[in-house]
C-alpha cells in the first residue's frame, strides 16, 4: 500500500503525491513515509523518513528549475538495512531565494540499484507572500567571534521551556554533527560551540527550538 502525504508549513509552498520510490513497475525495498521541504531564512530545509530500510546505500539530494536538468546538491548516507523509523534531512545552502524549485531524492541500493521519489516544490514567492513567519519562540544573537577559532559562544533567549538543537550542516547543506540537544528552561541563556575536531572552512548552524528554525553561517579557522 502507498502512502501519500500533503502537508504545509508556514513560510513555505510545496507538493508532496503519493510517496514511493520507484523502478520500473517495483517498489525498492525502501519505504519513504514522508518528504518535505520548507524555507528557513534564504535556504531550504529539506526533510524525510523511511519506514523500512533494505541495503539502502543512502541518497543523492536533487534540483531544478525546470525540469530539464537536474543538479545533485549532496549525498546523504542511509541506515543500510532498518525496521524501524529513520529521519533524514538536508540544507540547500546553495539555492538563491527567489522564484521556484523542485526537489527529489534518488534513492540507491548497496547493489547499485536507484530510484526517484516523488518532488517537493519550493516556491519562495507565494511562501513570502501567503505564509508570514508565526511569532518567534525564541530569539539569539550572532555567534561571537565569527569566524571561530576553534570556538565561539551564542546568548539565546527562550519565551519558554523547549528542546534547543544545534545542528552543523557543511557549505554543501549535508549535515556534519548535532552539537547540541537539550532542553532549556524560559529566559536567556548562554552556550559555546567547539568546533576543534572539524576542519576549517564555511559552515551552517541550524537552531531549533520547538517549531522555530534559524539558521546561522559561521567560518571556521584553525
């Protein structure tokens, strides 16, 4: 039985159909149960899950315009072989924020074996337009110094108790480490990031508190 999702975020205007992925007239053995995409500050944050996993090397993460011609933005490895949920997700870093995109997953087995999934539309401007950002759950300055060497601290403020997470996404939008995760009372707050044991060069911090995205360039040099 194929799954379909349709769903909106705020900020945001995409089409997901009946998910699957497809070769011929088989389905892999990899059962994507969602795949989303939505707009945090001028990137994409692209998102999904599988249900199952079968040999499943991983995926190429894919854009375009128009149809035509498809770029590959990255890879994200997969779990190999699963029964249970898995999440994934990806930063286009890459795009310029305006007009339209269109995004798929090629999914591709250990064996050599690959699939498309279904696209994910990004309109950044209907999403500007119809969809205003909601109120912030919290707010945070600028990481200081910038660029880090091999570290910097972030002061945040918290209109209430949520699970904070700071993802590191590489200048390609594929996700290097979770630096943080955990959950902070209301009210301001001050944490260091250390990023010692990467390389320099241009990154991306991804900070999530409850629904709220932001997303923060940071250079690093060593």
């Amino acid at each position: 039985m194929r799954k379909t999702l349709l769903r909106y975020f705020l900020c945001v205007f995409f089409i997901v159909s009946a998910l699957g992925f497809r070769l011929s007239d088989s389905i892999l053995p990899v059962e994507l149960i969602y795949f989303v995409g939505y707009v945090t500050g001028p990137y994409v944050d692209l998102r999904w899950g599988t249900a199952t996993e079968v040999s499943n090397y991983g995926f190429d993460v894919q854009r375009t315009p128009d149809f035509l011609e498809w770029e590959t933005l990255g890879f994200v490895e997969g779990n190999g072989n699963s029964n249970s949920p898995k999440h994934y997700s990806f930063l286009d870093s890459t795009v310029t924020p305006s007009g339209i995109y269109h995004y798929r997953l090629k999914q591709i087995d250990t064996d050599g074996q690959f699939a498309y999934s279904d696209t994910v539309t990004i309109n950044f401007a209907t999403s500007i337009q119809e969809s205003p950002l909601p109120p912030s759950t919290f707010s945070f300055t600028n990481i200081y110094p910038n660029p880090l060497n091999p570290s910097g601290k972030i002061n945040f403020s918290l209109k209430s108790r949520s699970l904070l997470t700071i993802e590191l996404f590489s200048s390609l939008g594929q996700k290097m480490s979770v630096l943080i995760g955990k959950e902070y009372e209301a009210g301001d707050h001050s944490l260091e990031i250390d990023l010692n044991n990467f390389t320099s060069g241009v990154y991306f911090l991804k900070i999530t508190a409850g629904k709220d995205i932001k997303t923060l360039k940071i250079i690093l040099l060593k």
